[in-house]
C-alpha cells in the first residue's frame, strides 16, 4: 500500500479508502450488510494496508457508523494508526432542524457521530451537499468551530457545483476560518463531468480528491462474481457500452480484471507537490474478494496510450445528483 496527503494538507491517507455505506442494516435495504457480514470486509482491508475509512450519519440512519466505529476499535489498537471521515447534512429525522447545514444542525449532528463512532474525534468531516437555506458564512463558522474544539482535525465538501466549492471557501478565507482540504466527488471513467470545473479548482487551490464510485456502483467491476449487489439496481446509459468495451480490452492486454484497470486510471490522477489531485479512491466492497482489485490496481501504473483509449468513448452527460 501507499500513502498520499490529501491534497495540501498534512494529512496523510492510504491511496485505498474504504467506504462503509454498505454496512448497515439490512431492514433499510436489501445491500446493506450487518457487522458479522462487514467484519470479514474490514479485515481484508486493514490486512492490505487501508488506514482511511469513510462514513456519514446518513448512511442506514447512523448503523454505519456505529458498525465503522466497532470494527475500527477492533482492528487497530490505537486510535492515531487510522484516518476516519463522516458526513453531515442529510436529514437524521423528521423535524425542521434535522437536516441541512445550520450551525444547529452541524453541532448536534458531531456530537451524535461521535457517540456513534465510539470517538472523541474524527479526522475529516465534510458537509455532504450544498445547503440553499443556510448562508454559506454560517456553515463555514459552525465547521470551524467543530475543528477548535478538537471534535475534527480537518473539515471536506462533498458533491457540490464549482462556483459553490470556491464560495465557501471565499468565505472561510475572508472571515479566517477553516477551509476545506478536500472534496469527495462521483468520478469514474464512465463520469467524467467533474473535470469541467471541479477537478480544475481543486488541482488550482490544493484540494485533494476522494472519489466516490470509482466503480460506478458496479458498471466497471468486470466479471462475474465482481459485480457488486447494489449494481443490480442501477439502470445503465447506452452511452456505457463503449467505455466498458475500451475497458475490457485493456484489461485483457494486461491480463488484469477490468475493475483494476478503471481504479488504476483513477490513482493515475495523482497528486504532485502538495498539488491538488486524486488522493484516495473510496471503494465499497459487499465481500472481502472485492477488494483484491482495489489493493492490486496501487501497483498498476497505466501507459499514456492506455489511458488515452479509456478516455476516448466518453461522451458528455448531464450533472447529476446535487441536491439533497
């Protein structure tokens, strides 16, 4: 395994993030696994070098996280040996204060995460969507102070439009406060909209980048027994076929399953020099056999001609799944 900073920042994470939203409560949805079932997946990752964990409250109403929290207390005997991230935002009930960005929101909801994660801090904590109801000034305050209090050591957005990431951080700028050290986006070599704006503003400022679906849910995994159970519900784009074609054929040249392919051409897009750039991919897994692509794909370094092949059946598609 190895280990990048996020971005400009001093905080360094696996190249590999480990994300938790499929361990939860299988009540809430039919690929949510209970913690006997994630243990297994855990300790794959932990034994393959994975020191980046990544939740949010949301995730099967907070089951996520206190699953997070036990198996991490687990696997590692001290707290400093791991990097974890949660997010807020999502509503967590159904009263008016239950959701969203307020300073009230963002307060009470650290302090049910903790509680949750079974810490008194968390690494990176990251608003998870834009708020329109909230001026960004309160957010930027209320995050700051989460950080002052030693509740987070760094704050991250999440999927959010590029004139919105550089006003928050206008903001946090103007007034002193804590700005953000990364942005955690859907960005996958079948979704590639995010280098309109986004990936350029982060690269220009030092963001660091932690891409969600790197898999897109399951598309590019490659291969029978690969696929992951939430990808069965997922419609698919006509658009796709050119891309898991390119895909398949560079991966039958290497002689390499297609899923290490697409998470190789993600880590390509690495950072330099304290620059902004793919530090993580965060990769979900529904059994520990899908995580031996994700541990291999650090050691796959793709040619410029390869990669340029990947690249080359993409079309452009409407953004997508910025809202709450």
């Amino acid at each position: 395994m190895e280990y990048t900073r996020v971005g400009g920042s001093g905080l360094k994470v696996s190249r590999i993030g480990l994300g938790m939203m499929s361990f939860g409560d299988p009540a809430d949805s039919p690929w949510f696994l209970p913690e006997e079932a994630a243990e297994p997946i855990v300790r794959r990752a932990v034994d393959g070098g994975v020191t980046f964990f990544d939740t949010a409250d949301m995730y099967s109403g907070g089951v996520s996280e206190e699953i997070t929290g036990s198996l991490l207390r687990r696997f590692f005997d001290r707290r400093d040996d791991y990097v974890l991230a949660t997010k807020v935002g999502f509503p967590m009930g159904e009263g008016a204060n239950d959701r969203g960005l307020s300073r009230r929101h963002i307060l009470d909801s650290i302090d049910a995460s903790l509680r949750r994660l079974g810490t008194d801090h968390v690494d990176l904590y990251q608003i998870h969507r834009w708020d329109d109801e909230t001026p960004v000034e309160e957010t930027m305050r209320a995050l700051h102070d989460v950080v002052k209090a030693g509740k987070a050591r760094y704050i991250g957005a999440s999927l959010m439009y590029g004139w919105q990431l550089a006003k928050a951080q206008h903001a946090a700028k103007a007034a002193g406060l804590t700005r953000f050290v990364s942005m955690q986006t859907r960005y996958n070599l079948a979704y590639r909209e995010e280098e309109r704006e986004v990936l350029p503003y982060c690269a220009d400022q030092g963001l660091g980048v932690l891409p969600y679906s790197p898999l897109a849910r399951g598309l590019l995994a490659g291969g029978e027994g690969r696929a992951t159970t939430r990808a069965a519900h997922e419609d698919r784009a006509p658009e796709d076929e050119g891309i898991v074609a390119a895909l398949r054929a560079v991966a039958g040249e290497r002689g390499v399953p297609p899923a290490r392919v697409a998470l190789a051409w993600l880590l390509g897009k690495r950072p330099g020099n304290g620059n902004g750039g793919v530090a993580a991919p965060i990769v979900g897994a529904t059994r520990p056999g899908q995580l031996d692509d994700a541990l291999a794909a650090v050691d796959l370094v793709l040619t410029a001609e390869e990669e340029a092949r990947l690249e080359a059946p993409y079309r452009p598609r409407e953004p997508f799944g910025y809202g709450w």
